[in-house]
C-alpha cells in the first residue's frame, strides 16, 4: 500500500514538472495549438502573421499560404526575428514541432506575448489534409 501510494506521489510530481514549462507559456499568451485550431484562428483573423522557420529549402518544397520564412539554423535568425513587432499576434511553425517548441521556450522570456506554435509542425498541418502552397 505505501509502496503504491509513493509511487503515484512521483508520478504527480512528475507530471508537474513536464507540465510546468506549458503552464508557463500559456500564461504569457504563448500557447501550443493543433493545426486545426491554427488554421481556426488563422479563419477568424486573418491579420494573424504567418512565420515558417523552416530552412529555405524545406519552405520551398511547400508551406502554409501568408507564411514567411525566417530560418531557425541562419546565423542571424534572432535579428531576423526580433524586427518583428512584439504587440502582433504571430503563428509560428517548423516541419515536426522541435524547432518551434524550443523558440516558445525562448519567447517567455521576451516581450512577444501573442504567440501561437503548431505544436506537431508543418507534417501535422498536412497530416490533417490542410492548404498549403509552393
């Protein structure tokens, strides 16, 4: 019984601790959606900015329609990035979620605060048979 109960004690603490970070980000308005709650909001308010940061060569191969491409491995991708406002609202993605995940990790401690990342990239945008364009 205690060996049980200690071991759902771990558990919940675990889950906190991987749930942390995602709470964090939330709270600042930096918020993981699925792609078709990216496609929703990008519906609803079409002065969403797009932002790809794909490598160049992997936007050509197709991306979502709007989008621009700031490569997350280019040696200037952070100047790139912060010429963008800080008070727009933005959705940002790569091809799986990785490279996106690790900028929202980036993003809480910056002023961008309307941030939204699809959380499975640009494969699951087309896994769910979304637009995209060359």
């Amino acid at each position: 019984m205690a060996a049980e109960l200690t071991r759902r004690l771990v558990l919940a603490a675990a889950a906190l601790v991987l749930a942390a970070p995602c709470l964090a980000l939330a709270q600042e308005g930096l918020r993981n959606v699925t792609p078709r709650e990216a496609y929703a909001a990008l519906e609803a308010d079409p002065s969403i900015a797009i932002i790809d940061i794909r490598t160049p060569q992997e936007f050509a191969e197709g991306h979502i329609e709007g989008a621009t491409n700031i490569d997350f491995y280019a040696r200037d991708f952070i100047q790139q990035f912060v010429t963008l406002d800080p008070a727009r609202t933005y959705l940002i993605y790569c091809r799986s979620g990785n490279r996106s995940g690790k900028l929202m990790q980036a993003l809480a401690q910056s002023p961008y605060r309307n941030v939204m990342n699809v959380s499975t990239g640009l494969s699951g945008w087309q896994n769910e048979g979304l637009p995209t364009v060359k």
